[in-house]
C-alpha cells in the first residue's frame, strides 16, 4: 500500500486506533486503512456504477442486465485507477500490462457474478432492481478485495 507520512487516510485511520486504545501489529494496521481505502473507493465507484445503471434503465429504456453490464464497465474504469495508484501496494516487478489484464479478468469475473446476482433477484424474485443492485455489489466487492489483495500486490 503506498503509505507515506502525508497520508491523510491512514493518519486518520491510526489516530482513531488511538483513541479506542486498540493496539495492532504494523501489518494487521496497514491491512485495515488499505481496507478502509478501498471502502473509499468502492463507495465512489458504487455511485457511478448505480448513477449510469439509472440512467441506462431510466432514461435510454435499456433491459436491466444490459443496463447494469455499461455501468458496471464505467464504473471498472474509476476502480482500477483508484485501486492501483491509491488503494493497493501493486507489485512494480509485474509487468504493468500483465496487472490491468489480471484485473480485467476478475473484473469480468465480478459483472459475470453482479450480473448473474442481478438476473434472479429481479427476474426470479421480483425485487426492485435498485435493491437487487445493492445486494449484487456487496457480494462483488468482498471478491473484488480478496482476488485484488491475491493478485495485484
């Protein structure tokens, strides 16, 4: 995790540690302010993810699980910067190519399973697809932190 001194996230992050008096190794530490740091992002590429699905099925009367694949996708493109130059401390000796296919690949991974998610909530259980949403990327961003924790750094 690219931790500096500057780091406002993981200054915020110890100091709140402090102030509970909890004590944690540097390693189990520097794993909950990258948790936290991909909370940050996860959140924000949740309100674009959910922003465009709205906006496909809402306004261009696209079905839903087309609607959720193109807002997913947008919404991939601001994870991945995030996650790379923020979130995760990406192993430099990996061809930087080889990391963005990896992430790719667990990306598709992921919409395969959001949208798998999407099609029975909606179709089979007849939830709203907003909810159903909710459900879909909660279960997706726990894949998305272990197989990008495993594979990026």
């Amino acid at each position: 995790m690219k931790n500096n001194n500057k780091d406002k996230i993981s200054i915020f992050v110890k100091k709140v540690f402090k102030v509970l008096h909890i004590k944690l190794s540097s390693k189990l530490e520097n794993l909950f302010i990258q948790i936290f740091k991909f909370c940050i992002v996860g959140v924000i590429a949740t309100i674009i993810d959910f922003a465009f699905l709205y906006i496909f099925k809402e306004f261009l009367h696209l079905n839903v699980v087309l609607s959720n694949t193109l807002s997913f996708c947008i919404s991939v493109i601001y994870n991945y910067w995030a996650s790379v130059k923020w979130v995760f401390d990406v192993n430099e000796n990996k061809d930087p190519k080889k990391n963005f296919v990896i992430f790719i690949i667990f990306s598709v991974i992921g919409l395969l399973l959001n949208d798998l998610i999407m099609w029975i909530t909606t179709d089979k259980f007849e939830i709203y697809y907003m909810i159903a949403k909710i459900i879909a990327t909660f279960i997706v961003m726990i894949f998305n932190f272990i197989t990008r924790k495993l594979f990026l750094e």
